[in-house]
C-alpha cells in the first residue's frame, strides 16, 4: 500500500509543477518553486451583475519546505498573509496576499485561496 501510496504523491507533485511560484513571508523569507496557478473572472451571480476574480495556486508542500521556506506552525500550515507571485497566460506578473490555506496531507499538495491581487511591473 505504501508504494501506491507514494507513487500517487510522486504523481501529484508532478501535476501542479506548471508555473513559478515566488512566495515571501511576512517576516521576509522568500522561496521559489514550481506549482500552479489560477486566475479566473467571474460575473453575473444568479441574476445580480458583479465583477470579481478568483484566484488560487497549488504546490507541493516538501518542494517549498525543501528551500527552508516557513511552511507550518505548530504542525499546521501557516501561510496566511505570505504574498506569492507568478506570470500569468499573457506573460503579466501578479502579486496576491494568501488568505485561505487548504492541504491535502494524504498526497502533500497545499491549495491556497489568494486574495486581490496587483500586477507588479507595469
């Protein structure tokens, strides 16, 4: 079971490695690492015209913990508040504020909801 197991996460880390993902702690550190990342617009919600965007990334968690990244706190993921960064499709670069953190501790992927964002550079 264990090697099942262990070739599914070897397949979920390999899934998500689509994009650079640059994360910096409120304290400073910074890290980079391979993962992906999504950033929708949405509208018209059930009738009632809005505007909104949605975005996350995903990654694995041992890539960034490999680069001494702080990735948890008291054995809980603790990246609330760490800014990350990525190039989106039309080659635009994006800084968004993590405010939601989901991981999946059976394959070792972290799911991050982010917040508004802002296009860095122009």
């Amino acid at each position: 079971m264990a090697n099942v197991l262990e070739r599914a996460r070897t397949r979920a880390r390999a899934a998500v490695k689509q994009t650079q993902l640059s994360f910096t702690a409120p304290t400073g550190e910074t890290a980079s690492v391979m993962g992906s990342a999504s950033l929708r617009h949405l509208s018209d919600f059930e009738g009632i015209s809005a505007s909104t965007q949605e975005a996350h990334c995903s990654f694995a968690e041992k890539d960034l913990q490999e680069e001494g990244y702080p990735v948890r706190s008291g054995g809980e993921p603790n990246l609330h508040k760490h800014s990350v960064e990525f190039v989106d499709a039309q080659g635009t670069t994006r800084i968004f504020t993590i405010i939601d953190v989901h991981p999946d501790d059976t394959l070792g992927i972290i799911r991050c909801i982010l917040g508004a964002g802002v296009v860095s550079g122009g």
